[in-house]
C-alpha cells in the first residue's frame, strides 16, 4: 500500500465554488507538481498490472489527464468519453441525471471491440452518474469493464453504488 499523505495535502479546498455551500477539491496542485502526478499515474497503472486491459477510457475533460497518461505508461490504446457533439464520427450516446437537469455523453462506436478489456479512468467519483453513464456506453459497445479508477472519490455522496459490480479504486476518498 502506497503513501498518499502527500498527494491529499497537495489537494487545495476551495469554498463556495461553483457555488455558496460547495467545498471543491482542486486538482490542479498535484498536477503542477510532477512527482505527486507521476507518482497518481503509477498508482493508476500498477493496480492495472497484469489485467490484460487494452485501452484505457478517460471522461472528459479531467480524466483526459490521467487515462492519458496512464494509456501512454501501459503501451495501450485511449479512448476519449466526451461531452455530447464533441466526436467527430459515428457516435454511441447515454443520457444521465445531473443535479439540475441531464447530460449526455458519448463514445466512438468503433472504439472498443466487442470483448475487449478496458480500465476506465476520471478524476473524482461523486454521485456516479457520469462514471455509470460511461460504463453502460462501454458495456453497450461489447468491451469487458475490468476496472473503474478515480483520483478522489467523495464517499458520503455513495456514488459507488451506481457502478453496478464493476470494481472500483479511489487514490483519496473524502
């Protein structure tokens, strides 16, 4: 087990942000520092070792960062999650609740053979419906869901509970 102590202390609070009430957990210290960001994508790509995983998924726009990354550690392919209209080709798309209205978001439908591994990555599990959204896209597309990893994951709002049986890794959980 890895010591994360110093990656947490590197997450800012920032209060009232997007809106009073709200305590947002910026990112953006330990992706300025490369240890700390170096040390996040081993953590992602080690728990990953020996999965068979052949692509990494990442939700946009922040599990960009890391999927990426740890795509590029593993010799695997990327596969983007973006917001609905952002792909330019054929498209598979999902709905899912927001806490004020919906959201769609969407996957290449040539992304992922049917019975392909996949490990899918963002940057924080709140209530889980953007991760769950991706996971049904991707279980739509055929592939094997071997592993859902976010940096943080804000355990008192239970997003996990909407995975279904994928399994599930959070780095920080708050």
């Amino acid at each position: 087990m890895r010591d994360v102590s110093r990656i947490k202390a590197a997450v800012r609070d920032v209060p009232d942000f997007p809106k009073p009430g709200i305590v947002f957990k910026d990112i953006t210290p330990v992706l300025g520092d490369g240890a700390l960001f170096r040390e996040v994508i081993e953590i992602f790509a080690d728990s990953l070792a020996g999965s068979g995983v052949t692509k990494i998924v990442g939700i946009d726009a922040r599990g960009f960062i890391f999927a990426s990354a740890v795509a590029f550690k593993l010799g695997v392919g990327f596969i983007p999650v973006r917001k609905k209209g952002k792909l330019p080709w054929t498209t598979r798309a999902e709905e899912y609740e927001l806490e004020y209205g919906s959201a769609i978001v969407e996957i290449h439908t040539d992304a992922v053979a049917p019975g392909e591994k996949v490990a899918l990555i963002d940057d924080v599990l709140a209530t889980g419906g953007t991760a769950a959204a991706a996971l049904r896209l991707l279980q739509c597309c055929g592939a094997e869901v071997v592993k859902a990893q976010f940096l943080m994951e804000l355990g008192f709002l239970d997003g996990r509970k909407n995975l279904g049986a994928v399994a599930v890794d959070s780095i920080l959980i708050y």
